[in-house]
C-alpha cells in the first residue's frame, strides 16, 4: 500500500547532571559526534547560532551517496527542535526537566514519515536502539560533567 505512513517514537534518558550542563552538551554538536556511537556519517556545518544550527549530513546507503539536511532550532533553557529532509523526514522534539540538584531528564519524542507501510520501523526496535544510543551519549556527557567539576 503506497501513501504517507507516519509513526511516533519516544524516549527518555536521566542524566546526573543539571539541567544547564546538559543542555548545552546536547546542543553543542559537532562534525565527530557520531564516533561516539560508531556512526560513520558525515557532518558539515552550515550556520549555527544562538537560535539555529544547519548542517548537511552524508552516508553511504547501499554504495550510493545520500545526503541529508539537518536544522535544529534551540529554545533555551531547556528544549530544541529537529527537523530533516533530503535523506529522511523526521521531527524531533527534545524537552529537559530537572529532578534536582544535579540530575535531568530529556524526553524526546520522534515522527518518522514513510512512503510505504512495509518500511516503517517497529517502534520498540526503533526505541531500544535510540535509547541504547542515548545510553552511550549520557556515558560521555556524566564523565564531560565530572570533569568540570573537578577542575
């Protein structure tokens, strides 16, 4: 069946840190951020401001190049936008809470549009993956945080 499927996926990370650390590891992105997960895309940073960051995003997917852009709009203090086109349409929603002292919670909620049925993604394997993803970030974003508290 043809058309425009779209799907919603959630997840939801705490990190010991506060709020504004995080905020701004999050949104400091960077052309090697994938090597933190072992993503072998490419960044290529356009623009970035204090209330928009562009970038164009390059893979391979089945020996073809494909290209991708990417724009996240931040709302400080504590959330930020995801759109993309080109490769893929997604929209991201991010949204911190603070729990405390030093911990925050990011919920992140995801809409994946497809053109087919068949390709969407089961959402508890799409979620898993994401939230083992997110599990290797909050790994490097507590130690980037201790670390600064330690100087």
């Amino acid at each position: 069946m043809k058309g425009t499927f779209e799907e919603t996926y959630t997840v939801s990370k705490t990190f010991a840190a506060p709020l504004e650390f995080v905020f701004d590891w999050c949104t400091d992105f960077r052309e090697d951020d994938g090597k933190m997960v072992g993503s072998k895309v490419r960044r290529q940073f356009l623009e970035r401001t204090g209330k928009r960051i562009v970038w164009v995003v390059e893979r391979q997917e089945k020996r073809k190049r494909v290209e991708g852009l990417r724009v996240v709009w931040l709302d400080r203090p504590n959330s930020w936008h995801l759109d993309t086109c080109g490769d893929r349409r997604e929209i991201g929603d991010y949204e911190l809470r603070s729990l405390g002292k030093n911990k925050t919670r990011l919920d992140m909620t995801f809409r994946l549009a497809y053109d087919d049925r068949k390709a969407v993604e089961d959402r508890k394997k799409w979620e898993k993956e994401a939230s083992d993803e997110w599990d290797v970030y909050g790994e490097y974003l507590e130690k980037d945080y201790k670390a600064s508290t330690a100087r």
